[in-house]
C-alpha cells in the first residue's frame, strides 16, 4: 500500500512539473515572438490609434523594450544603500536550539539542532524610464516578474546590546526565547541598479493617461524585468523547460516502478 501511495504522489508532482513547463513554453514563445519596439514607435502607433478612435486609453499593445535605465526619483536599497528602481532584501536568523523527543524506547531524549528563521523581508519598487536610440518609454514595474542583481549577501556573528543594524535596517534580538542560541544573521539584498541596460517584456498601454509598459491585461500574458538579455532569457527558459520535462519523466518511471512493487508486494 506504501508504494502505491508514493507512486500517486510521484505522478501528481510529475503533473506539476508538466504544468510549469507549459506556462515557460508560452513564457518562452512571448519572449522569441513579441516585437521589440522602440520608444518613438510605440508613440507613434499610440498616437496614430487614439487618432483613428478621437479618443485616449484605447492603446494596448504586447511588446518588449530593450535600453537603458532612467529615473528622476530613484529609491534607495535597505541594506545596501544604493539608488536603484526596485529592490528586494532578506534577513534571516541562524540559530542553535535544544529540543525534547522521545526515543524507540518512550524515553525523552534531548537533542540539538541548528535552523533558519526570516526575521525580516521587504521590497519596493518605483516607474522608471527605458532609454534607447529613440528616446524614452515609461514602465510600471508593479506585479513585474523582476530579476535583478546580488549586491550583498553577508553573514553578520558580531552583535551586541541586542540590537542589529546594516544599513537602514535595524531591529531588536529577541535573545530571551527559551532553548534556542542565535548563531548569527544572514543578509541578503537584490536590485535594479540606475544606467544599467534592462530587457522589459510586457504590455504597452496608455490607459492610465500616460503612455507606459505595464502588466498586461491578460493575466495569461508574461511581464519581465530583467537585466539579462533576451538571448541569455532564452537560454535559461529553454534549459529550464528541458529539465521540467526530464524531472517529469523521471518521477513516472519512479511512481510506475513504486507501484508495481506495491502491488506484488
């Protein structure tokens, strides 16, 4: 019966598995055959629509961006400090705990062991300005799927009056909390950096009064900000599409193979 039922769990994930290699196959098909427009293009064919419609916020449009980033109010990362578009940071606290279980026996044993608590996580973001040849398009990052840069991952052991700092972060240690020693603090923080070249793969719209790249309309439509270019964006789609497939085959082969000797067992 124990294999049986880790053959149907096998197959359910493998299904799982199936599910997200289709939504990155269509993932992928928007990012090889979405248009790159320019910023004057996407103006012109703006303009050119609410012209033909004698109105505005009629415009919508799947396309991809591609040129630097601009923006006049920038925020500054927490841990960081860093001017950036969007960021996103992490702590976590490492610790040391006792704990009591009982053995094969029904005797209380006490034990050690070390985990991970976050403690802490924030982000935000801001619209900022893709720059290129033509000029400059504005972008929406709310409810983006956004993939920035490392800038710190630091492991802090060196804290006193219980209180830690990085930063402009700071919190109070919560030292009095029975059986667990803290080991240390982890930090962790990515970004969108200013000037740096972006791909931003999304929805064109002027329905806000302003034209700018936005989630689209169609929840089933992706919206991307990354730093890496379209061609790296491929790669690593494809490559994470093969490997769903492959994890997917593999947990059948393991789900058949469990079932089998449940039955005969």
């Amino acid at each position: 019966m124990e294999g049986i039922i880790i053959g149907l769990v096998c197959f359910g994930i493998a299904v799982l598995l199936l599910y997200f290699r289709k939504k990155n196959q269509d993932k992928l098909l928007e990012i090889k055959f979405v248009k790159t427009s320019t910023a004057q293009e996407l103006k012109e064919i703006c303009k050119q629509v609410n012209d033909e419609l004698s109105t505005t916020g009629a415009f919508r449009q799947q396309t991809e961006v591609k040129g630097v980033i601009q923006c006049a109010h920038p925020i500054t990362s927490e841990l960081a400090k860093q001017p950036c578009v969007w960021y996103e940071m992490s702590v976590d606290e490492r610790y040391e705990e006792t704990y009591t279980e009982r053995d094969q026996n029904g005797r209380e044993v006490r034990r050690t062991r070390t985990g991970t608590e976050n403690v802490a996580s924030n982000s935000q973001r801001v619209h900022f300005e893709v720059e290129d040849a033509t000029g400059r398009i504005t972008i929406n990052p709310n409810d983006a799927d956004i993939e920035g840069t490392q800038v710190l991952n630091r492991y802090e052991q060196n804290f006193s009056g219980g209180r830690i700092q990085l930063g402009g972060f700071s919190m109070n240690i919560n030292i009095g909390r029975s059986g667990r020693r803290i080991l240390g603090y982890e930090f962790t923080e990515s970004l969108i950096p200013l000037d740096r070249r972006v791909y931003v793969l999304g929805e064109a719209s002027d329905a806000s009064g302003e034209l700018m790249v936005q989630k689209p309309e169609d929840k089933e439509k992706p919206f991307i900000i990354t730093l890496k270019s379209e061609e790296e964006l491929t790669r690593g789609t494809e490559s994470t599409i093969r490997n769903l497939m492959i994890g997917s085959i593999v947990l059948v082969v393991i789900g058949l193979v469990a079932i089998a000797y449940g039955i005969m067992k």
